[in-house]
C-alpha cells in the first residue's frame, strides 16, 4: 500500500465511508500496525488542527467587519471659548483677582477667629500609653508567642480597620502624625508592622498598609456605605481605648461635625482615648464613617468623618496598588444580631501602636 | 438576569451564527475599551485584547463543552483584563486592575488552555505557509469550505476530480509532514 492510497483509505475510514467489512478489515489492520494507528491518529489532529485554523481566521475575518462599524472612540473636545476683546479680558481678570483677594482673606480672618474660640473644646481621641498600660503589656507579650510587637508599647495608641483584604487599613491622621514606626495589633495580640501610605490631615484620615505583602485576610465582612445617613440612625463602633477591643453603641446627633464640619457627623456615642479611627457601622453593619475626635466641654458628643469622604480618598490612591473590590462585596453583617456582628467585626479592627 | 440572552446568543455562537457574533461584539467592546483606555493602552490594543478574548469564547463554544457561569459581559471583562495584564507586565502579576464589576470569575485555566491552542494555531500556520500554492488553496478549499473535487479540479485546471483528488493527498501528507516535524 502505497502512501497515497493509505492517507485515501484512512480518509475514507474517518469520514465513515467504508463499507461494514472494509471498515472491520481495516480496524484489524490498525490494531495489528502501530504505525497504521499512529497515522490516523495524526490525520484526525491534523484536520481539526487545519479546521480549526479555519475557523479561527474566518472569525477574526468577521470581526474586522464588525469592528468597522464602530466609531472611533471620541476624545474629549476641547471645550470651545469663544473669543471676547483682549480688552475685556483684562477687565475681567482684574476685577476676578480683586474678588479672589477680598474673598479669601475675609475668609483667613473668619476661619482664624473661629478656631481660636474653639480648638480647646476639640479633643482628638488617641491614647498616650501610661505606665500602667506598658507594664499590663509588657505581660501580655510574654504570652504572646505569635508574633511580638517589641515590648515598648509605643508612645501613642489608636484603632484603625481593614480596608480591603491585602492589608490596607484606615486611621486617624493625628494618630500616626510623625510616627516612627508603626504597629498594630488585632484582637487576637498578633502584631503586624505598618507603614502610613497615605495622609489626608485635612480630613484627619490616613491609610496604612501592613508591611508584610503577602499579607492576606478573611474577604471584609462590612462595606462602605455610599449615601449619607440622617440624625437619628443608630449606630455602633468598636476600637481599643485599653488593651481590650471595646464595643459602644450611640446614635448619629447632626448632620456636620465639629464647627459645621461638613465632611464628619456629630455622634452621640461614648468615646474615650484610644477610639481614634475606629469604624463606625449602622445597624446593617455598612461603614458609615471613622471616630476621630470628641468635644472636650461635654461628653458623649463624638465626631467622625463621613464614609463618602473615605471613598474619595480612596479613589485618589493608585489604582494598581490598592484594590477598591473588597469594600464592595456582599455585606456579610446584615441581620445578624449584634454579638454576632461584633464576632465578625473585631477581626478587622486593629489596634494601632505608634512609636515616635 | 440576562443569562438566557446570554444564552441565546452562546448558542448562536456556536452555530455560526453571524448576528449572534455582532450582537456580543457591539455589546462590550466598548466596556473593554474603556478599560484598556483607562490602564495605557489605545484603541488598538482594545480591539486586539476583545479580538483575543472573543477568539477564546467562540472556541470553548465550539469545543461545545462551555458552562456560562457568570454573565457573559463579566466573562469577557475577566478574560481582557486578565490578557491586558499579562501583556502590561509579562507573567507577573504586581497589582490588580481598577475593578468595578464583582469578584471576577476564573479564568486562569480557560487562559492556559487556550495558550495550548494559539501554539497549535500557529504551527499550523507556519506549515501552512510553507506548503506553497496551489496546496493551501486545494486544502482550504475541500477541507474547510467543503467544495467538491469536482469544483476544485475546475478551478485549478485539472483534467478530472481523480487528478485533482491525488494532488490533494499530496498536499496533505506535506502539511502532515510539516505540522509534526514541528517540536
């Protein structure tokens, strides 16, 4: 049997053309010829490896039909100005600048009479560490086999709560103000060294991430409330103003914050040194802002920074680095009762320990 | 919740069917433009990257063993940006891209298989080079768009189907030969 004829009869053999005895006297051919076997086995592949070629490029064929049909995409225009005489331009900027001047120091002068009349009653809630507090510690790390944080308990304290499942965390901006090193530590007293990756100090915000990059948590179990919500709404916080995660319930008071801060709320909820950047959910466990500070002249008045305004923050961080997902899975707090919301809760919540 | 359109169109897929093609097609490149766009790439790239992911979604179809198990729009966003990626940095992946849609599904292994099949794409299509005309054109031409010998031995000048016939078998145990002497 020559080549020809062979590739012919295993052709007819695989399109089923063969007759019934043909067809046996070929499969007895097969079993007893190794290379019989192997070629058609290598005339199959080969003809759906060509078919499949085929296809392939008939596709992308089809494709570039299709993609004909769309336009370009459009980049934005430049917006059109239309053309006014340099003369009035002129005009206009001087009387803009003038503006802009008188506006802006009316506002200098308002803002600074405001704050000298009112920062002694704004207490920014971040713990210095006592010596009762450092020795409670230095105990405490001689049972912690897991991972010691070094058994200085650093000089100021503060809570601060998971962000997304690599290890990024929020916190207060005046907790980790001219830290030297970083360090947090959850419920369960493993230590994770931290670096500040960002700072708003307007805002009073800042985000850390935890220096080991193979860091990876449980998926978060809250996610960032969007909208924000109304005086009246319940709401509850957990942060570490002592060694122990400390849980406190209260109640969203007004709209603004501190001075008609309009980025923070005014929460009626009892906070204590050590609350600082500890998250603050509604009852369906959505994150609606971050404690940070308390009015000093009376208790039980506490602010913190809206959830909207962390989200504009977070927006602003590299999107390569900081995966914004894990703030938007399911909500795995909602109608669970409190203690069960609180078991979940506290491993997201971090004490931090700075040392400067 | 619209897993049947997607359905329907899959199917349509599968069967070759051209408006089913164009109805994905239309319906998200502009989504995968738009991140490729925003992650430095341009349009070309877009297109090459959804012409890519297309290509993997049309052969699972046609393997015929193809389980939709998210949206088709979160399938094909997955697929491009997994591809984006890699061609961004090589094979290490430093960083996720900006990610709007949910937890995206698992397209490593479609992605690995796939690498497989553009080795074989391309194997063929260098043995297929070398073969030379009329050969490519005779095997193409029976083999893919299913003519007749008869139509063959017309076209090519042939005095019958048998020598048309021979002439292809020739062809073929050339290309045979090509295609596995490549290691």
């Amino acid at each position: 049997m020559n080549d020809i004829h062979l590739i012919q009869e295993i052709e007819r053999y695989l399109d089923g053309e063969m007759s019934a005895p043909e067809r046996e006297a070929f499969d007895v051919l097969r079993r007893s010829d190794s290379n019989i076997d192997r070629q058609v086995t290598e005339h199959q592949l080969l003809l759906q490896q060509f078919r499949a070629n085929g296809q392939r490029k008939e596709l992308l064929r089809k494709m570039e039909a299709i993609h004909a049909q769309i336009p370009a995409i459009a980049k934005p225009a430049t917006p059109v100005v239309k053309m006014r005489s340099k003369r009035t331009w002129l005009n206009l900027a001087a009387a803009a600048c003038i503006a802009l001047l008188t506006s802006l120091g009316t506002i200098a002068v308002m803002q600074k009479a405001a704050k000298n009349s009112s920062t002694a009653q704004y207490e920014d809630v971040r713990r210095v560490l006592n010596n009762i507090q450092r020795s409670q510690n230095a105990l405490k790390s001689d049972i912690n086999i897991i991972k010691k944080a070094p058994i200085n308990p650093g000089t100021f304290g503060g809570t601060c709560f998971a962000i997304s499942r690599s290890g990024y965390m929020v916190t207060n901006y005046h907790v980790i103000a001219g830290a030297d090193s970083i360090y947090i530590q959850n419920n369960k007293g493993e230590a994770f060294k931290a670096v500040s990756v960002f700072e708003d100090v307007s805002s009073d915000l800042a985000v850390l991430r935890i220096a080991d990059s193979g860091f990876r948590s449980a998926s978060l179990p809250y996610s960032l409330k969007q909208l924000p919500i109304l005086p009246g709404e319940e709401v509850f916080t957990m942060g570490f103003p002592r060694d122990e995660i400390v849980y406190g319930k209260g109640y969203i008071s007004a709209k603004t914050g501190f001075n008609g801060d309009t980025l923070a709320y005014q929460v009626s909820i009892q906070v204590d040194p050590g609350n600082s950047g500890a998250p603050l959910l509604d009852n369906n466990g959505e994150v609606i802002g971050i404690i940070t500070g308390k009015q000093s002249s009376s208790d039980g008045i506490a602010f913190a920074v809206k959830s909207g305004h962390l989200k504009r923050l977070l927006d602003e961080l590299p999107k390569d680095k900081f995966s914004r997902k894990d703030l938007k899975q399911q909500n795995q707090l909602n109608g669970l009762n409190r203690v069960e919301q609180l078991k979940k809760l506290e491993e997201f919540v971090y004490m931090v320990k700075v040392y400067n | 919740m619209n897993i049947e359109r997607d359905q329907e169109l899959l199917q349509g897929l599968a069967m070759n069917d051209d408006k089913s093609l164009e109805t994905i097609y239309l319906d998200n490149f502009p989504m995968v433009a738009k991140m490729i766009l925003q992650n430095n790439g341009s349009e070309d790239d877009a297109k090459d990257i959804f012409q890519e992911a297309m290509i993997v979604l049309y052969e699972k179809v046609q393997e015929g063993n193809f389980i939709l198990s998210s949206r088709l729009k979160t399938f094909l966003y997955a697929v491009c940006r997994r591809l984006w990626l890699k061609k961004l940095q090589g094979n290490a992946l430093n960083g996720p891209i900006y990610e709007d849609l949910e937890e995206p599904p698992p397209v490593e292994e479609t992605l690995e298989a796939q690498e497989e099949k553009d080795l074989l794409f391309s194997k063929m299509e260098a043995s297929m080079g070398k073969i030379g005309e009329p050969c490519k054109t005779i095997l193409e031409d029976y083999y893919i768009h299913r003519k007749s010998m008869l139509e063959i031995a017309d076209r090519f000048g042939y005095t019958n189907a048998e020598n048309a016939k021979n002439q292809k078998y020739k062809c073929l145990m050339r290309l045979k030969k090509l295609f596995f002497a490549q290691k």
